[in-house]
C-alpha cells in the first residue's frame, strides 16, 4: 500500500484529483468505481471544476458506484443516485447511460446485484476504485464479518453505520436498515484502488487498515492484499499510525 500524507481535506481532495486525472487521461476507456459519503465531496468538486476547464474529460468514463440503500427511491434526496446526481453527474460531461447505481428499489433486490455484478464483468471490472473508509472499517456498505469471497448483495447495515449516517436524514427511524453494496471480492478486482480518510475520527480505522491483521471482522484490512493500493491520508487521519 503506497501512503500518501496530507496536511488537510483540502489538500487529500486535490492530491486524489490530481491523481485520478493522470490516470483518466491515460486510459482510452476508463472504468470508474465512485464513492458517496463526506469524504469525496471536495474532489467531486474539484473535477467538477477541472472538467469545466477542460482539464479532464468524461465522454468515455463509465462508472460503477459502490452502494445505495434498500428501500430508497433514486429519487429520494437522501439516495445514493440523488447524491452523485447533485455532487457529479449532472455537472460534468459524462453520457447519462454510462453512470450506474446500483438501484435500491429494484422489486427483485437479489436479481438486481447479479444484474450489477454482471454489469461491472462486461466492462472488464473497475480500472480505479475510489474508497472511504466507515469507523468501523466498512468499505462500501461491507459490514464486519463479511466474507472476503463476497460479490454483489444485500448487507444488513449495523447500528453504528447507520448511526454515523443519520446526520443526512430527518431522524433515526428513517435511516434505511438495508443497503446493496458491490462485494468484497469485486472491489477487490478493480485494477487499482485510492482509499481517502480525513479527520480524527478516522483514525483509528485508518490505524487498523494499514497495520492490523486481515481479517473479515475488519473488511477494509483487505486491501492489504491489493497490488495497487494508493491511501490519501490527512494528518488528523494518521495520527494513531
Ligand atoms: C458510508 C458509505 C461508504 C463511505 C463510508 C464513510 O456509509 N457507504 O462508501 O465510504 O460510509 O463515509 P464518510 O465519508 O461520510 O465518512
């Protein structure tokens, strides 16, 4: 794992973009894996801005995003499509039919992860998966104890995730219990990973990540195993390494 150390989010946010451009201008095709949460706000707007300026193109990006809740429609404000709509999407040049979500209202939740799994195949998997990290060491929506062989599914959400996310919604009750997140296994193929965490309530898991043992009760300690893993770290976030 390649650690990269910045002083703030704003200096992780521009690190991570600069980064993910070089790369894009380098592949004919780029497979994208996106992320929804705080922490890649600030890059989203960063490419936002350097897409206006001709800095980077989208036209043949497709992306994959990790996650949505279960229950939600694509509508729904608090909806993972609803988020990268207002933070990327819709602000940038990239083709409509070639951004994915997976969706959580789907009536057949089980068929619609094999249909996204099946998705991510055709396009060869993902080239750059872009990661945050949950507290507890969740990636995606993959929940401590998830098998390491998992791909595409529905996970029940922990109490302690969804009390982390419940500052979006109008109160607990509505913090959807289930989500489908892409497997471990399948981030675990995109070809190469970029895993932001900024602050100190990330430091611990951030700890854990880079020095604790691979195991299923701490899902992120995987990607110690990845050949092509880069961390874009601020100090707050690397406190406890
Ligand atoms: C969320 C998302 C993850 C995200 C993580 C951290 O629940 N499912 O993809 O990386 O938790 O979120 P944040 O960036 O808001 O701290």
């Amino acid at each position: 794992m390649e650690i990269v150390k910045v002083k703030n989010y704003e200096e992780m946010s521009e690190k991570a973009s600069t980064l993910m451009i070089e790369k894009l201008n380098n592949l004919e095709k780029p497979v994208l894996g996106l992320a929804t949460g705080s922490t890649p706000e600030g890059l989203y707007e960063i490419l936002i801005d350097k897409n206006k300026r001709n800095e980077v193109t989208f036209e043949n990006v497709t992306s994959f995003n990790l996650d949505e809740y279960a229950g939600l429609k694509n509508t729904d404000p608090n909806s993972y499509h609803h988020y990268m709509n207002e933070k990327l999407f819709k602000h940038i040049d990239i083709p409509k039919g070639n951004t994915h979500v997976p969706n959580g209202s789907a009536s057949d939740l089980e068929k619609e992860c094999q249909d996204y799994e099946a998705l991510i195949r055709d396009k060869n998997h993902v080239d750059i998966q872009l990661l945050g990290i949950g507290g507890n060491g969740h990636i995606g929506f993959n929940e401590p104890g998830t098998p390491f062989t998992s791909r595409t599914q529905v996970i029940n959400l922990d109490e302690s995730t969804r009390q982390a996310n419940a500052r979006f919604f109008p109160s607990m009750e509505e913090v959807p219990t289930q989500a489908i997140t892409m497997g471990i296994e399948t981030i675990m193929e995109s070809k190469e990973i970029i895993l932001l965490a900024s602050g100190e309530n990330k430091a611990e898991a951030v700890e854990s990540l880079i020095n604790g043992e691979v195991t299923e009760d701490f899902p992120a300690s995987i990607l110690q195993k990845h050949a092509h893993v880069t961390i874009i770290a601020d100090e707050a976030a690397l406190s406890k390494v």
